[in-house]
C-alpha cells in the first residue's frame, strides 16, 4: 500500500474514509493514504481516484455534475449554478450562460425563464433591459412589447407619462405639431368648430372673435367693420358709415347726404351752406343762414 493515494470526499465519504482509515490503521500503513475535499468547482468521480470538474452547463454537486435548470447557468461548470441576472433569461437547462431579453422585453428579477413583454405605455428600446420606461409625454402606445413610442400627430395630445392613447383637442383647441402635451386655444381672431383641430381658422372679414378659444366668430354689426383675422370689429370712422352687417369696408354717404350714424346717412338740410352739427364752424354759419346770430 506505500506511496498509494486515494482522494476521498470527507464530507459525503466520511464513512469509507473513516473505514479507510481504519483498515489503514489496523494494517499499521498509514503514510500513503489522504483523504481531501474536493476543491469548490470540482466533484469526487469514483471511476477516477481524482476530482473531476463538471462541463459548462453544468455544476458540481458533492458526487456528481448536476445540470442547471432554467433562469440559471454555469458557464464553466463551477460549484452552483448561478441565476441569470436581471434583463437576462436562459430557457433551457443546461444553459453555460443567459440571453439578454430582446427590445421591448424586460426581466425585473434574477433567475427569469422568460422575459416580459413591456405593457402598453411603456416601452424598452435596447436589449437587457430589467425595466420598462415609461412613453414620455406627448407620446403613446397602445400594444405590449413596443420599443418606441409614436408621438401623439397633430390635434392630439396627452400630458401624462405612461399614456396608451392621445386625446382629441377639444373644439376651440389645437397643436400644430406633432408630441403635444396640450392644446392651445385659438388665439383672437380665429376659431375651430371641430375636435382634433390642427389649426384655426381666421375670421373672415366683416366678422370679428375677441376671445381665444373660440368655436365661431361674430358678425360685425352695421356701424362697424373688420379685415381678415380680426379680434374686434371697429367703428365706422367719421365722415363713413356702413348701414349692413358683415361690413368689411365703410363708405361715404351719396352725394347731398351726410353721415347720421355711423350705419345711416341723413340729407343735408336745405340752404346754400352747411356744416355738420358735428362740425360747427360759427364764421361759416353766420353767413346767409336762417336764424343766423
Ligand atoms: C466552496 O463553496 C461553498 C459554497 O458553495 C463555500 O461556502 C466555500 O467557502 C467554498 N470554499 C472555497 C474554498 O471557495
Ligand atoms: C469559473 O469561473 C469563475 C469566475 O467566473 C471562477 O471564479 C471559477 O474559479 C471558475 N471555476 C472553474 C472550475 O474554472
Ligand atoms: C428559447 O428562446 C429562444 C430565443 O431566445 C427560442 O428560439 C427558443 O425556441 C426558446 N426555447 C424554448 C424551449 O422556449
Ligand atoms: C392603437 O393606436 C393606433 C394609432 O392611433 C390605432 O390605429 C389603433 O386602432 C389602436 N389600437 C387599439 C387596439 O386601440
Ligand atoms: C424612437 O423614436 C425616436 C423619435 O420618436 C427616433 O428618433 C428613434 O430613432 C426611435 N428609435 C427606434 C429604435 O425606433
Ligand atoms: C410611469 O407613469 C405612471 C403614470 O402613468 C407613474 O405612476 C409612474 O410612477 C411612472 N413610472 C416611472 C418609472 O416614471
Ligand atoms: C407628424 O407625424 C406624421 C405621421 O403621424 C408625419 O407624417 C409628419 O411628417 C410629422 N410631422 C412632423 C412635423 O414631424
Ligand atoms: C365650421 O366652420 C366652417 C368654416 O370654417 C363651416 O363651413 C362649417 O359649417 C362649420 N361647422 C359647424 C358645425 O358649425
Ligand atoms: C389670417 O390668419 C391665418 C392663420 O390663422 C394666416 O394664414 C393668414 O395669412 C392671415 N391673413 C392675413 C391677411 O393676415
Ligand atoms: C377688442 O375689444 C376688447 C373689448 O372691447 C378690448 O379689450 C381689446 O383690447 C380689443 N382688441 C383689439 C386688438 O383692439
Ligand atoms: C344701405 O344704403 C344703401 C344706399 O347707400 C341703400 O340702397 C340700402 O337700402 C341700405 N340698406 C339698408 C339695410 O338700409
């Protein structure tokens, strides 16, 4: 028996090793025999008398190799398996390493067989991710597994994180660009008789909106004008008048008439001169005139 050596598992083998001992005690031989652990990694293989390391895949138990099941891995065949790290899944045993879970996927603990498909409002644009982002505002999506999200188009919007849908601008309301978190009223001037507006309409001339959001304009009435786009329908100026409404331009009363209103003319009086009440002129009216001071 000199110079023999016998590895033995102490821990499992502590038996055969103790009865080793024995008969190597009682044959009064002692100086050859060693029983050792394993080291970590490695298992005692009883058709070898030395330890032997497990394939990748695989990992050592205290007499065997034994196969990793699925969401672990060893890749080269070490003590224990180890669970695939989050964004990572392996869905099969025996796996010597994980797969990072594909975009639009995310795995949020350790030890994932599969990875989960983002839900709608989030997203996860690269692979290995262990969370899902959030659409930012002013975008959406409305399926699972989405790995960008799509802007809200034009006269839609949402002012949430998170969102699975846009909401409608709101008559009165409108974006003119695409990813709005808010729709803005229509400033004076215009209108939007409709939801989902993606501009306004200006008022058109001879009607007039001071408002902002605002679904309609108002007719100018008669005495008063505007242009296109105007917030304010204005008084005829002197000397014109206007006697319709929807007015887009005032105009001066016929000849042998003069202004009354601003939306009516009056005939000019009788008499060889005349200035307007609104226009008095004593120097002038003195002369010829009836009743004359
Ligand atoms: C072997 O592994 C076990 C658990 O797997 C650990 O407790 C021990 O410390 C390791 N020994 C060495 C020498 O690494
Ligand atoms: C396996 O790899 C780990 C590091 O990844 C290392 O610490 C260990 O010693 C290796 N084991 C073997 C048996 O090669
Ligand atoms: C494991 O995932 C891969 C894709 O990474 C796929 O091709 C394969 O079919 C899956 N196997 C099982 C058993 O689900
Ligand atoms: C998702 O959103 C798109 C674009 O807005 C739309 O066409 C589709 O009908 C929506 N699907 C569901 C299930 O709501
Ligand atoms: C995600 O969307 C942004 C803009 O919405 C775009 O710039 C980017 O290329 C997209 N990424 C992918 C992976 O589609
Ligand atoms: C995602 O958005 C929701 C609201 O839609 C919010 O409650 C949550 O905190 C957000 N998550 C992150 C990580 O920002
Ligand atoms: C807005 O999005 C639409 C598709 O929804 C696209 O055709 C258009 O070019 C985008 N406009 C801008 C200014 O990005
Ligand atoms: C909305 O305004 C347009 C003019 O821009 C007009 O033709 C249409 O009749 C209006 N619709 C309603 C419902 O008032
Ligand atoms: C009126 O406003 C519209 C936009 O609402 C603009 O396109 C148009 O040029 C404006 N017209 C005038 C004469 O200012
Ligand atoms: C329109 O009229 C309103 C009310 O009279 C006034 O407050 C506003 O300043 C006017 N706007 C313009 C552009 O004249
Ligand atoms: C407006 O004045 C014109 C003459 O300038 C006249 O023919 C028309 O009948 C008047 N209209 C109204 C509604 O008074």
């Amino acid at each position: 028996m000199a110079g023999r050596h016998l590895h033995c598992v102490i821990s499992l083998y502590l038996c055969s090793c103790a009865l080793l001992l024995a008969l190597a005690t009682v044959s009064g031989d002692g100086s050859g025999l060693i029983c050792a652990e394993c080291p970590n990694g490695t298992f005692a293989d009883h058709s070898k008398s030395d330890c032997s390391s497990c394939d990748p895949g695989w990992c050592t138990t205290e007499s065997d190799c034994t196969d990793c099941s699925a969401g672990t891995y060893s890749h080269n065949g070490s003590s224990s398996c180890t669970e695939c790290s989050r964004g990572t899944f392996s869905n099969e045993s025996k796996s010597a390493g994980c797969t990072r879970c594909p975009r639009g996927y995310y795995a949020d603990e350790e030890g994932m067989t599969e990875c989960e498909p983002c839900p709608p409002g989030q997203f996860a644009a690269f692979d290995g991710s262990s969370v899902c982002t959030n659409c930012s505002r002013g975008s959406f999506t409305n399926h699972s597994a989405t790995v960008n999200c799509t802007l809200c188009s034009k006269g839609h919007y949402t002012d949430g994180p998170g969102s699975t849908k846009c909401g409608e601008c709101q008559e009165g309301t409108y974006t003119n660009t695409n990813g709005s978190i808010v729709c803005k009223p229509c400033p004076p001037g215009s209108f939007c008789n409709e939801t989902k507006c993606s501009h306004c309409t200006g008022c058109q001339a001879g009607s007039a909106q001071p408002k902002p959001g605002s679904t309609d304009c108002a007719i100018c009435a008669a005495g008063t004008f505007s242009v296109v786009n105007a917030s304010n329908c204005t008084t005829c100026p002197s000397g014109r008048i206007c006697n319709i409404s929807e007015c887009t331009e005032c105009y001066t009363c016929p000849a042998g008439m003069e202004r009354f209103t601003s939306y009516s003319c009056q005939n000019c009086p009788a008499g060889p001169y005349y200035i307007s009440p609104q226009n008095i002129d004593l120097s002038y009216f003195s002369v010829g005139g009836e009743g004359a001071n």
